[in-house]
C-alpha cells in the first residue's frame, strides 16, 4: 500500500511554492498601493459649493414626450451672467437614452416646446426677432433646418398653447397687450395712465390689472391663419385649456360668478371645438375646482384637483376630483390626507396624481371606485412634472444632493434620462439632510430637517439657522436647495421646520393658523430649535433665523417672541397686516380669513405685534430684503421694520433691489443675496466677517432694554 505520509522532496516543493506565492502577493500589495496613489492624485478632491455654481447649475424644465413614446423634449434654464438674465433652450432625446441634442441656440430664450400630434413638428413659444413682434409661436421640421416664426399675431400676448388632435389647429390663451408695439424706426409711445375697476386689481409679474386684461381661448386654423374666439363669455379668466383626445371637446378652467375677483370659486367647463361654442359648466362646488387637467382616454371623464371651502384657500391640501361630461364628480382616494396634484391618466385608464406627504412628493395611483392611493415610487425625494404620453411615464425627480433631472418611472423605480448637471455635481463635495422630530410647547409634533455642516465631527456644536419656508402653504422637503449646502459648506447647520400651517400632514394641521399668526407657528419652531441644541448640534450662543415671504414675516413673529437668536434676515416679509390691506394680492384671504379692517381692527392689530410692540419686542440685528415690483409681499413690510430698528438703535439694514417681484430673476442680484445673508450671519453669528459683503457698524444702543413679554 502507498503510504499517505509526505516524502522530504515534497515538503521542499511545497516550502518553494509557498514562499513564491508570499512574494507575489508582497509584489502585488506595493504595486496596488502605488496605483491607489497615482489614482488618487489623478483625481482631483471634491470642493464646497461656491456661489459661483449658482450659474453653472442647470434648471431642467418638464418633459414632453413624442406621440410615439420615442422621443422627449425638455428645457434647460441657466444663468447668463454676462447679460445678466436668466436663458433657457430646447433640448430633445431619444426615450431609449441613444441620442441627445440642442434644438434651439442664441439670446432668446425658447418656452413651452410641444409635439405636433402627427410628430413631424417641434413647436415653441419665443420673443425672437421675426416677422412679428413679441411672443409668437415657433415651428421646427423634426428632419432639420432652422425654426420659422408660425405665428404672426398682434395686440394680443400668448400665454399658452395646444395643437389640436389632427394638426389643423392650435388652441391658444391670449391676453390683450396693455402697450402697443413700437413702430421701427420710431420712439416707443409715451405710456398710459392705468385705468383700474377690478377688485383685485394687483398682482406679482402682471402688475397692475385692468377689466379688459384676462386670458381668453382661441382657435388659430392653421391653414386659414386665423384666429377666433373659442366661447362666447366675456370679461372671464379662461385658463388651463386641453383638448380632449378625441378632438370634439376643450375643457378649461374658469370663474363665471357675477364677480370673478370677488371668489376664489373656479370650476371645470367644456366647450366644443369651434369658435362661438357655448360653455357647459360641469362642477359645482363653492370652492375652487381647478389646476391640471387630464382628460380621460376614452374622452369621456375629467381628472382635477379640488380646494377646500373659500375661507381656507390659503391653507388648502387639493384632493382628486373627476368629473364625466354629464357633470358627475366622484372622489378618487377619498381617504387621502395629503395634498395632491398633476393629475394624469394611462392608456389602460388608471389615474395618477403627485402627493406631498411629509417632507417628499412622489407619484401615486389613486382607487378610482375605492378611497386609497397606491404609491409607485418608494425612494426619498421630489418628484415633480408627471408626463405620461403612449404608456410611457415621465418626471422631474431630485433629493438633498442631486438637482432635478428627467427620469423614466419604470414600474416602481427610476431609470436617469437627462445629465444636465452630472459633471458639476461629481466635482462638489455635497452634505445629506437629515430627518428629525421635536415636540412643542403644547406637545405637537412637528417634523424638521436638519444639514449639518461639511466636515462635520460629531459632538461638535455648530453656529446653526433656522430657515423658514414661505407659504404658509408648502413644505420643506428632501429636495436640493442652495442655500442648504451654501451654508453648510460654510460651517453653519440649517433647520428646516414644517410647522402647523404647513402642507404634507394633513388637512387640520395646515388650517390650524387660520387667522393666528404668529402664533403656533412660532411654538413650532422654536420647539425645533430646542431638539437640535438637545441634540448637541446647535450651539445655543450661536443661533440664526431668516426666510422669505411667509418665512420673513415668522422672522419678525419669532424675533419679536424670544431674544435667543443673535441675527435676523426677513426677506420680503411683513409686520402689520393693516397697512398691507389694499396694498398686496391678497385681497380675498383678507376677506375670508381676517375680514375687513373696519369690523375686524382688533384682529389686524393683534396680528402685528411685532411693530406695534417693537420697542418692548424686537432686539435682534435684523436685515431687511424685498423687490421695488414685488405685489406678493410689497418690501413696504421691510421699510416698516426697518425704519422701527432704525429707531429703536437696533442694528439693522435694508436693501432694495431694484424691478425684481417676489421672485428674484436677475443672476446678479440673487448673487448678491447670498453674499449678503452669509456676510449677516458670519459677522453677527459665527463673530468673523468676510469680505461678501460690508455691514454697517452697529449703532449703540440704550442701556436700558426689556425682554418680550
């Protein structure tokens, strides 16, 4: 029998082989270690966000998907610092990702690219030069060549549009032009005195408001050029028109009351395609029946969203309505507690919606015959621009680190279409925002979201700002925001806070503020800001607070109520009701929330506590922000404010930017914007200053102070 026992020579093989091997190995381990170097100086260190990639980011507008399905078309909107305007351009790509490309290039911008039904035409909204002034549509042959002005008609702005089914016609909203056209050659004539009878007659980016200026439907044949009034109302709104898809039919959004500025009551009409159509009113609810519509595949039903009644417009969570050309309205996902919006049907009938659910928004099939909802899309983030055209499925999605692209929602996931802002992205070195809990005073809870710091170590305490969202109708979700990273890359934590008032928790905790504000509002965050110095995050000796629109006024709420923060920023923001009665856009919350001055003056004066009470309240160095155009919040709620600090020797500052509204649209001024909160918080905050932006010296101020009552 062979012996299992190894003989002396296979021993010495074995001890040869071994050692080899170990020096292999050793060989292998320097070189790896080499090539991990030379890889990791080969590619280069992430940075911090800068304020510079402000212009770099690319703002990626909804798809519009071919008829076939094989196609979409997008906008891209950057920042020309050179003109000092923002421009946006058409892109098109192939669904399957094999092909991208610019459609439209040069200073004009191009808006509201649409398919032509039969696919052979790209269309688009521009004020170009061509053979007409202003803006005029625009039509591009899918097989090449440049785009030829389609469109040549004057006295009239075009607001939006729609081809018809057959390609014979488009459904236009025009609205009168207030100033004719300069002639060439010739001086622009010398503007009118504005002639107001509207009860609501202001609005931000309109301006003032005339009786004839409101959005009208018409139908342009194309072969004829002509163009003709859709209905036969006058002196209405007729907005957010659709055809439906057999053609017959346009639905249309509109207010028929007696008085359209003195209701928010807007319902669903239909009218049938050809000029002179008497519209048929389908809905009957006191509130507002409205937003987008889908018409169903069979042409036979209507998806919308519908307010609450008219005294919580301001606070309303809209619910899926549908309603059949017979006038039925049924209520798909009756059960649902959170808002939505987007409504959008498939080919095999299912109905979806986009819902804002606590902190996100993600598309959702709705029970059309049940009261759930069904949602598709389980990661975190915001979705938005829900497009759904030959079964295939279209959105907007972006969270705390990625800016929003166009992905294709396959099933329950997510397949990336457009890398509008890949290259920028890998080369920022981007913090995650975090979900937090805390409980108020009177133990509500409220739900926030905190980004601490680049770099940071835990157990450090950190300068932190809390930052308000506007709205109060409107969340703080996991979506990217600027100014998250803006700050975070500057060593500052940001809260974010959803508190009562706001959207995403259901119907009851948005309207909780109804005519209290500044109240529970401040008790929510003001919780928030003890969970996070509890937390050990926040330093309590470091704390900033700001925010814009809704978030500027409970900066002043919540500076005038606790002296914890060490500055403020109120950026288009508010402190006394009364003076904004008449002044702002607002009219018809007023009336329905508050009621008119003259029967509800205790109301109006309790509810601008903080400056008829600033020399008892407010000891905060504050800045001050707003727009000479702004019809939103009208920066005479900052010049108010500021002008009391100024008083009372608080520190203080205002600055005005000249022709903006409420939402800033010139690059160099949000620029500006940016610097000046960081240059605020660092000097007042963090106890540095930096060269963004000067600050003026604090004035002294009396020794004798008193705390908020």
């Amino acid at each position: 029998m062979r012996s299992h026992a190894p003989d002396s020579t296979c021993v010495l093989r074995a001890a040869r082989l071994i050692t080899q091997f170990a020096r292999s190995i050793a060989l292998f381990s320097v070189a790896l270690l080499v090539t991990t170097a030379a890889l990791a100086q080969a590619t280069p260190a992430k940075r911090a966000i800068s304020v510079d990639d402000l212009a770099k980011i690319g703002r990626v507008g909804s798809p519009i998907l071919s008829p076939d399905g094989a196609w979409f078309l997008y906008s891209v909107s950057r920042m020309d610092t050179k003109e000092d305007k923002n421009h946006s351009d058409l892109w098109m790509e192939r669904w399957d990702g094999t092909a991208n490309m610019q459609l439209t290039f040069g200073k004009e911008g191009a808006s509201h690219p649409e398919f032509s039904p039969d696919g052979k035409y790209i269309s688009f909204l521009s004020s170009r030069p061509g053979k007409a002034k202003g803006t005029q549509l625009w039509v591009l042959n899918r097989l090449g060549g440049e785009p030829e002005q389609f469109t040549e008609i004057t006295g009239w702005e075009i607001q939006d549009y729609e081809w018809s089914p057959d390609s014979k016609r488009l459904l236009m909203t025009v609205e009168p032009k207030s100033e004719p056209e300069a002639e060439e050659g010739k001086p622009p004539a010398p503007p009118k005195p504005i002639v107001i009878d509207r009860y609501h007659f202001k609005q931000d980016i309109q301006g003032y408001l005339r009786n004839d200026e409101r959005g009208s439907l018409y139908l342009y044949d194309i072969a004829a050029k002509k163009l003709d009034k859709l209905t036969t109302d006058k002196n209405v709104d007729e907005e957010n028109a659709l055809w439906s898809p057999d053609g017959a039919f346009i639905a249309f959004v509109s207010n028929h009351d007696e008085d359209p500025d003195r209701t928010d009551n807007t319902d669903i009409y239909v009218a049938p395609s050809k000029p002179g159509s008497v519209a048929q009113k389908l809905t009957s609810w006191t509130g507002s029946d409205d937003g987008r519509l889908s018409w169903s595949p069979d042409s036979h039903s209507i998806a919308y969203t519908q307010g609450a009644k008219p005294e919580l417009a301001a606070y309303s969570q809209r619910r899926p309505a549908v309603v059949t050309l017979d006038g039925k309205v049924t209520y798909p996902a009756a059960k649902l507690d959170r808002g939505a919006s987007q409504p959008c049907y498939l080919p095999d009938g299912k109905l979806l919606y986009l819902v804002g659910d606590d902190r996100s928004e993600y598309p959702a099939e709705v029970e059309q015959t049940g009261d759930g909802a069904h949602r598709i899309l389980p990661e975190e983030g915001t979705t938005s621009g829900l497009t759904c055209t030959a079964g295939k499925i279209a959105v907007i999605h972006q969270d705390d680190t990625h800016t929003g692209e166009i992905y294709a929602l396959e099933g329950t996931s997510l397949r990336k279409l457009t890398q509008v802002n890949d290259t920028l992205l890998a080369e920022l070195n981007l913090v995650p925002t975090e979900d937090f809990i805390s409980h108020s005073k009177d133990g509500t809870e409220v739900h926030g979201l905190l980004t601490k710091p680049l770099g940071y170590k835990a157990g450090d305490r950190v300068p932190t700002i809390l930052f308000i969202h506007g709205g109060p109708n409107g969340q703080d979700a996991h979506s990217f925001a600027f100014e998250r990273q803006w700050f975070a890359a500057h060593g500052y934590a940001e809260i974010n806070v959803n508190y009562r008032g706001s959207s995403g928790r259901g119907q009851a905790y948005a309207q909780a503020i109804f005519a209290d504000w500044g109240h529970l509002e401040v008790m929510d965050l003001l919780g928030a800001v003890d969970e996070v110095v509890k937390m050990g995050i926040a330093d309590p000796a470091r704390l900033g607070i700001g925010g814009w629109s809704y978030g500027g006024i409970l900066t002043d709420y919540t500076t005038a109520s606790d002296n914890r923060f060490k500055a403020a920023i109120s950026g288009a923001g508010s402190a006394a009701p009364l003076s904004f009665y008449g002044n702002d856009q607002y009219i018809l919350q007023y009336d329905n929330e508050l009621g008119v001055p003259w029967k509800a003056r205790d109301l109006y004066l309790k509810l601008s506590y903080p400056l008829l009470e600033a020399d008892k309240r407010m000891h905060t160095p504050t800045l001050y922000m707003g727009g000479t155009n702004d019809f939103n919040v009208p920066i005479i709620g900052g010049e108010q404010m500021y002008q009391a600090l100024k008083s009372l020797h608080i520190p203080t500052e205002l600055v005005v930017y000249p022709g903006q509204f409420h939402g800033f649209t010139r690059p160099s001024f949000i620029k500006d914007r940016y610097e000046r909160w960081l240059a605020w918080y660092d000097h007042y905050v963090a106890g540095k200053d930096t060269p963004a932006s000067p600050i003026s010296q604090p004035e002294k101020k009396p020794e004798a102070t008193r705390t908020a009552e």
